[in-house]
C-alpha cells in the first residue's frame, strides 16, 4: 500500500509564505508526476501546480511567479513554497502523486489527506 501525507499547512498573514510537504511511503518503486491542488467549499478541487519526472513545473496562471513545485525523488517527497499569499489562497491543499508500486507494472495516482491554508488578517 501507498500512503500520501501532507504538513506545513497553517494560517499566515497576507503577503505571508508557507511551505507544504508531501511524504510518501510504502511500496513504492517509482513516482512519476507530482502535484498540488486546492479545493476551497462550494468550489471544485483545481490543480495549483505540477512537476513532471523529469522536473518540469507547471503552474495555474493564478500563482505563477508566487508559487515553487519541487520534488526530492529520493525522499520520495513533494513541496509547495508559496510566497506572497493572498486571501483567496485560502483552501484545503492537497498532493497528488503517480506511483508505480513494487507489485505492478501499472501506475497510480495516490492522493493525501489534505492540510488546511487560511491566508487572513
């Protein structure tokens, strides 16, 4: 089994930074993209920011020049720094991973529990 676990969540002032960890752990032989979403009540979850496997970061167009992906393949880890945070930063962040397990030659997403930003004065 394959276990996702979110940290770094917390509430910060406006213009503020946070940094959020993704650990993964279990039976694992590889990851291949990385992920961060948001989901905000009444809204849909949206993807914030992706990293492929080879390290390439992608970004919505709301966090560009804010936001930094990163990954720490042997670690196993994912991180979200987010600098200059805004209110409507505000949600429920969570990580996503595509992993290929020991048991299979098939690959699949594996998401964490979510850790809670609130951006507020």
């Amino acid at each position: 089994q394959v276990h996702l676990v979110e940290s770094g969540g917390g509430l910060v002032q406006p213009g503020g930074s946070l940094r959020l960890s993704c650990a993964a752990s279990g039976n694992i032989w590889g990851i291949f993209g990385m992920a961060w979403h948001r989901q905000v009540p009444g809204k849909q979850r949206e993807l914030v920011a992706d990293i492929t496997g080879d390290g390439r970061p992608k970004y919505v167009d709301a966090v560009k020049g804010r936001f930094t992906i990163s990954r720490d393949d042997v670690k196993k880890m994912s991180y979200l720094q987010m600098d200059s945070l805004k209110p409507e930063d505000t949600g429920v962040y969570y990580c996503s991973m595509t992993i290929v397990q020991m048991t299979t030659t098939a690959s699949s997403e594996f998401w964490g529990q979510g850790t809670q930003v609130t951006v507020s004065s």
